[in-house]
C-alpha cells in the first residue's frame, strides 16, 4: 500500500492534462513502470509472454503467427493495466468499506483478465501443438 501511496504523491499534479505530447509518453511509461513495481500478475503475465515468444523462437513459428502471439499477449497486459487502474479507482471511491458494486466492479475487470488469459492459452497451444508434433 505505501508504494502505491509514494507513486501517488509523485503526481501531484496528475489532475490536469498534458498539453505536451512528450509529457503524455511520459506519463503513459509511469503507469507501466507503476503496474509493473506493484502488480504481481502483471509481472507473472510477462514472464509467460517472454517465454511464449522464446518458445516460438525454437518452434521457428511463421511471422503471421508471430505477429498473432503479440498482439494476444499486447491484448493480455492491456487488460491487466486497465484491471489495475479499475481497482485504484474503486479503491479511492469506496476506502475501506465494503460494496457490492465496487466488488462487482474489480471481479468483472479481473474476469476480462481471465477470459484474455484462456484466449492467449488457446491461440497458443492452436499455434505451438502443429509444431510440436513434428519433433517427435
């Protein structure tokens, strides 16, 4: 919780709207580098998602399917970055008191998480089994 609190702090100013562009990249590389210091699942998803990309090195898969595994794990860490920021902000709306909506809120962007998560694991086994079974 502090560290989410500290990054906080850091953007003092984080209610108005950047009128330089390099300032918006700038801002849009916090919020990844915040997801990936705080989020557990985040870093996990990157880790299968490098790895994935190894695996299709070895494979030798085609660059369609290659470009098909990017965008499938861009799809998945999109998710997790939003399902992050929907559960800060449920969290400052609701403090610490229980609400079924802000509960309803945080479990459905997870579930959009999940269901990412089985697609990916299904494009990949679509993509990496062929391959597979030509080595033995």
């Amino acid at each position: 919780m502090e560290k989410k609190i500290k990054s906080l702090e850091n953007r003092k100013e984080s209610y108005k709207t950047s009128s330089h562009v390099l300032m918006s990249f700038k801002y849009a590389f916090n919020g990844i580098s915040y997801v990936l210091k705080t989020s557990r699942n985040f870093k996990i998803q990157l880790i299968f998602a490098i790895t994935t990309l190894m695996i299709g090195f070895l494979l030798q898969i085609s660059t369609s399917n290659y470009v098909i595994l990017i965008a499938t794990i861009m799809s998945v860490l999109i998710l997790e970055i939003l399902n992050t920021s929907i559960e800060s902000i449920v969290d400052l709306v609701v403090k610490k008191k229980f609400s079924s909506l802000a509960k309803i809120s945080k479990d459905t962007s997870a579930g959009a998480v999940l269901l990412a998560s089985i697609n990916s694991v299904i494009i990949a086994v679509y993509i990496f089994v062929p391959k597979i079974k030509l080595l033995f």
